[in-house]
C-alpha cells in the first residue's frame, strides 16, 4: 500500500495556542510522569506549533536502541498530548574521523 500521499494528523488549536515554553513544559511533565522516565535520555529542545518536537539525546544509544526509545517516545506523546506530534533528533555534525582528515565537510543546513 502506497502511504505517501495519505494526510498527516495535525496538532490541534489547543497546541497551537500555546508558547514554545508552555509546550515543552507540558511535554516535560508527561515525560516526568511517565514509568520510564525520559528524562534521564532526552533534552527537549524545541516545541513547534506544527507539532514538531525536536530532541537531544543525552546518553549514545545503538541505531536498534534508539529507533525502539524514540517509537516508544513519540507513541507516548501522541497518547497523552496530542496526535499530531511528530520528534525528532537534533541534527549533529559527521563525526567520522575519516572524512575529516581528508578536509570533507558536512555542513548542516
């Protein structure tokens, strides 16, 4: 099945109303209420009203650790904040010794 072209949920008016720092503080107490506290791994750095919510991680974790941590995280969020929530990872520079011996440079945009 073709999913590309089925619309997103989006965020409702009352995510939308709020200020950044009210939506990561309500993202915060969910997350500090929660049995496993997320906290302890992630930093909420941003709160889009489009419902974006973009994260740091705090602690390195395995691409399989993080791609389960993050489902689990953005399923709670969706459940007891608002559907139309979307995470993601704060972007971070290449980190391979290789590549930056040799001069390459990847720059975030």
């Amino acid at each position: 099945m073709n999913y590309s072209n089925i619309p997103t949920h989006e965020v409702k008016k009352i995510w939308v109303d709020m200020s950044k720092k009210e939506r990561i503080d309500l993202i915060n107490n969910k997350l500090s209420e929660s049995n496993f506290n997320y906290l302890e791994f992630i930093k909420v750095l941003d709160a889009k009203n489009d419902g974006q919510v973009i994260l740091s991680l705090l602690n390195q974790m395995s691409a399989s650790e993080r791609g389960t941590f993050l489902l689990d995280l953005e399923s709670l969020l969706k459940n007891q904040i608002d559907n139309g929530i979307n995470i993601w990872l704060e972007p971070i520079g290449d980190k391979n010794s290789l590549r930056n011996l040799r001069g390459i440079e990847v720059k975030n945009v």
